[in-house]
C-alpha cells in the first residue's frame, strides 16, 4: 500500500502484457518482436520484462518509417 506523503516510484520495467496494452497489440505480437530483436527485454529470474525506453524506441522507429515511406 502507498502513503499518501510517499513519492511516486517511475517505472522502469514493463511485463510484456503492459507494452501490449500501451501499443494496442496482442501479447503473442509482443513476444514476436523480442524474438525478432525488434523490442529489447531482460530476464529478471524467470520474468521477462521491457525497459521503457525500448517501447517508446520502437514506437519512435515506427513513426519513422512510417514517414520514410510515405
């Protein structure tokens, strides 16, 4: 439970079920661009989890390609 004086923690990781929700896709998609390299994660024991700044990194290459190519 979280004080109400305490400070908010910033995220660092995010389980695979969090990135599919904030990029809109399924958690199977999710798991095919870690294989394909196209989204960093680490293993934390047996948990798989994605830094924060790998999902806005991909977000961001998306949009760029997206816009090289129109």
């Amino acid at each position: 439970m979280t004080r109400p004086d305490s400070p908010a923690i910033e995220r660092v990781f995010l389980t695979v079920e969090e990135v599919a929700e904030a990029l809109q896709i399924g958690r199977t998609r999710v798991f095919t661009l870690i294989a394909a390299r196209e989204i960093t994660s680490v293993k934390i024991g047996n948990l798989r989890r994605i830094p924060v700044d790998a999902v806005r990194e991909y977000a961001t290459r998306l949009v760029q390609l997206e816009r090289e190519a129109s």
